[in-house]
C-alpha cells in the first residue's frame, strides 16, 4: 500500500526497462522502492513496451544468440556509429554488463526468443525477447510488485528539491490533483528522453518539429531531464541527435510503435513532394542506413516523402501495418498521393533510362546501379515498369532524443564543477547519450537501460541504507 506519508528509501521516477531495472534490483538490496509512473496502467512501460531485442556481448553461442560476440567487435561497432563521440568508461561498462545479462533477466520472468527473419539481421548480436517489449515490462512489474516494491501510476513527477547536490524529496501530482511531496533518501531518474516535447524538439528544429510523428510514448516530454539541467545537473549529448528513422506517414502521432516502420527504401525510389529524388536509396544495407532516413525526410519540404515501387519488390521487404497505395500506372498514382503527375512520370522515366544492367541479389551489395544519373542510385536499382506499382509515404520518426545528463559509474548524476550529487542516480534514455553521442546500434538502448538500471538501483540502495 502507497504511504505518500513515509520516506522512502529509493524514489524511482519512470515506469519503463530502465526504472524496472533499478527498482527490483534496489528492492532485493533491502531497499523500500515506491515507482511513479506518469502513463496510467495500460500504458505503463513507457518506449520500453514497443522494444523486441537487446544486444549482447557473449563469448560462445547461446540459446537465442548465435557464434560469440565478444567486447573489442562491440565496441568497434559503437565507434563507428558514433564515430568515437561516446565515453569510452561507461561503454564498455554496458558492454560488459551485457555479457549474461540474459541469465539476470530471466530470472526476473523475462523469456527470450530466437532472433525474428526480417529485414535487419540481428541473430548473432541481439537477443529477443518472447512477447516483445510488452511481455518484458509486464514481467518485470510482476517481479517488482511480488517483491514488495509499490507502484503509483498516473503519478507525474513535476519537480525534484535538490540542495547542494542532495535530493530532498519530489514534487508530484497523482492523476493531475493537487501537487504533494515525496520524500525520499535517494532518487532514480528514469523518465526517458524528450522526443514526445515538440515544443522542445522545436527550439531545434523549428516548425518542422510539427510533422514529425514520435514512434513511442507520449509521456517522455523530458520534464524530469528539464529540472535536473536547471538545478545544475552536467548535460551531455547534442540535442539535436537523435535516433530517427523514416515511418509510414500515416501512423499517430504518438505510440504507433514498431510496426509503422518501413523498409522499402532500398527497393524504391524515395521522391519528395515536388515528385524529385534527393538521397541514394541504394547507398548501403538497410541496417546500416534505416537510421539516417529519419533526418532526411526531415529536411524535405513539409518534412514528407513517397517511396515508390513497383510489383517486382513488393515482396522484399517487411511492410508496415497500412497497406501501400496501389495503382496500375505512375500518373495514376501520382494521382492519389497528391503528386504532381507530369513530375512522377519524369522523374521515374529519367531513373528507368539510368539504370544499367546487373545481377540482382538483395544480399550483396550487387551490382544493380544507375548511371548519369544524380543522385545516383548505387545498388538494388532496378526499373520500375510492371505494374502494379505501389507507394508508401514517409515521415520522420523519432524513436528517442540523445540530450541527457551526465552520470558516473556508479549512475551518479554529476553536478556542475564535475562533482556527482550525492543522491541522485539515472538510467536508461536519460542518460543514454553518455554512450550514444551520436547514430546508432541496433538494441544498445535496452542494454544501456539494463546495465544501469542494475547499477542505479544497487547504489542507490546502499546509500539509502548508510
Ligand atoms: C518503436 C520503438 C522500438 C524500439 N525498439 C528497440 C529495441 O528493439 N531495442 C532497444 O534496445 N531499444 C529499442 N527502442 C529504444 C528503447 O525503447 C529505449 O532505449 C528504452 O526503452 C529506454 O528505456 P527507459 O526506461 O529509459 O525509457 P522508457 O521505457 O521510455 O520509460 C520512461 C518512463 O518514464 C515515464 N515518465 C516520463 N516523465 C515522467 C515524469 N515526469 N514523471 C513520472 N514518470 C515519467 C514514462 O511514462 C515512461 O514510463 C525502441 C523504441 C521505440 C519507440
């Protein structure tokens, strides 16, 4: 039972992978742990419910990993997607910590799976978990709530007092009541990025911010990552990176989750509303490139695209959960995406007359490509003539915001002048931006959340019971 009257040992602010993490872990240290979660139940879980895979370092085959994956190819992976902006520390922390993850986790009633076909091939380095993101949070409440730790939901965290570097208790507001305090001796700040504030995405991105369509929750409006940079928190990562990727444009504007995403970009052309190609579809594996596309729909006019393809690639890839639109000629359809039909037609005539003879095969980088052509298209280009043809329209997505705060290893918060606040602590996409400065690596957002959640909920524990 909720006693807003007693202080607890460890204040949790946050309700998805990385708050879980830290409360159990918090609670089998003895700690008492009260979770205020801002989504109302059904929501609960924040970005965490949508997530299917965390990548793991491990030295032999497992169960659902196949081969080894060991620290220096991890940590090469992250080099090159960050190109070095990452603090070497903290990552190779997550790195490790990753490494039997696996065995904690289950422990805790998450079940994995091996990894899903698909179009970003994971089997090696990230395992899956049964039931995807969803069945991993409701695992973990179960844990949690069987272990004694309370949870109050439709609870928003609207301010922390923090005196000197010490948190000395939260301002919050059950089911939008009147503002009460909690107190607590520690605090966990685990309340996820700021993507789901397009007022804030604006102060970045201008009125473009308005077409953006955020892939996940909407309660991620960064409140708690706002009040900890006013009250002198270290902010860490450029907060104007993060992980976009191109969606389907019609999915909700919030929580539309994963099956909104789109992976024909490699198979089509991608134009823009003036009907004109402007990227490389075929620049590298999707893998390696689904990330930048985000950003680059961002940049067109009124932040929208169309991918077109014809009937020979519509099988290709995993499509999203609108069905594409469908004509038997580019004019026609042009003509139902609201496209200037002369433009279609060009632009898919000038493609088709620069696309040179190859060997197909989606596997490779084959050697399908145009020429004269700009952009060019550099592989799996082929003419698009046999009907039906298909489209899908494209908006940005955005999965979540890099713009933290800075942390120690022990998932301290650090204060200006460098030196870490004595109580309070943060995981997950907070402070996820200590690791990922910059692109992207398939799974690392769960495991950053997992390690320091751990790491958070055991310091924390132990400072509350000095
Ligand atoms: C569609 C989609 C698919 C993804 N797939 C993967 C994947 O397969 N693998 C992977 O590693 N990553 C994936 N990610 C990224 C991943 O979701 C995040 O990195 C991870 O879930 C972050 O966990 P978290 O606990 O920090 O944040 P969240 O799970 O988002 O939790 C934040 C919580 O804080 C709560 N909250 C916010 N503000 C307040 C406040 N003021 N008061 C109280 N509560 C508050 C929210 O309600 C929410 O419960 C995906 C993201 C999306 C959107």
């Amino acid at each position: 039972m909720v006693d807003l009257a007693k202080t607890y040992d460890v204040l949790v602010v946050g309700g998805g992978n990385a708050a879980l993490c830290a409360a159990i872990t918090a609670r089998e240290k003895g700690a008492s742990v009260l979770i205020l979660e801002h989504a109302p139940k059904p929501f609960r879980g924040g970005n965490s419910r949508h997530t299917r895979n965390l990548r793991c370092m491990h030295t032999e085959p497992t169960e659902v990993l196949t081969e080894a994956y060991l620290e220096e190819e991890y940590w090469d992976d992250l080099m090159r997607v960050t190109n070095g902006v990452t603090d070497e520390r903290l990552a190779r922390m997550a790195i490790r910590g990753s490494n039997g993850v696996g065995r904690w986790m289950e422990a805790r009633g998450v079940r994995f799976q091996p990894s899903l076909g698909g179009t970003l091939n994971l089997s090696r380095t990230n395992a899956f978990f049964l039931g995807g993101g969803k069945a991993l949070v409701n695992a973990y409440y179960a844990t949690a709530e069987r272990l004694g730790v309370e949870v109050l939901y439709e609870t928003e965290v609207l301010d922390l007092e923090i005196d000197k570097g010490v948190f000395q208790w939260a301002t919050v507001s059950c089911q939008g009541g009147e503002p009460v305090k909690v107190r607590a001796k520690t605090v966990v700040a685990a309340s996820g990025g700021f993507q789901a504030n397009l007022e804030w995405l604006k102060e970045y991105w201008g009125e473009a911010a308005d077409n953006f369509i955020i892939r996940g929750t909407p309660y991620n409006k960064g409140r708690m990552l706002r009040n900890l940079l006013d009250k002198g928190a270290t902010p860490v990562g450029d907060p104007r990176q993060c992980h976009a990727v191109a969606i389907d444009a019609r999915a909700p504007q919030f929580d539309g989750g994963i099956v909104t995403r789109l992976d024909c970009v490699p198979f089509s052309i991608v134009v823009d509303k003036n009907a004109q190609r402007f990227y490389d579809e075929g620049e590298d594996f999707w893998p390696k490139r689904y990330a930048i596309w985000g950003r680059l729909v961002a940049q067109q006019p009124d932040q929208i695209a169309y991918a077109i393809i014809d009937s020979k690639a519509v099988t290709l890839f995993m499509p999203s959960v609108f069905p594409a639109v469908q004509a038997d000629s580019i004019g026609e359809l042009a003509a139902k995406l609201g496209l200037d039909t002369q433009a279609l037609e060009n632009t898919v005539a000038q493609y088709n007359a620069a696309v040179r003879p190859g060997n197909f095969d989606n596997s490779i980088l084959d050697n399908c490509a145009t020429e004269g052509l700009t952009p060019p298209k550099t592989h799996w280009a082929r003419r698009i003539d046999e009907a039906p043809y298909y489209a899908y329209p494209l908006r940005p997505g955005i999965t979540f915001t890099y713009l933290g705060v800075k942390v120690d290893e022990q998932a301290r918060v650090v204060m200006e002048g460098g030196k870490p606040a004595k109580n309070i602590f943060a995981t997950g996409e907070i402070m996820a931006g200590n690791v990922l400065g910059k692109g992207y690596l398939a799974g690392l957002g769960m495991t950053i959340g997992t390690v320091f959640g751990r790491i958070a909920g055991e310091e924390a524990a132990k400072n509350a019971n000095h």
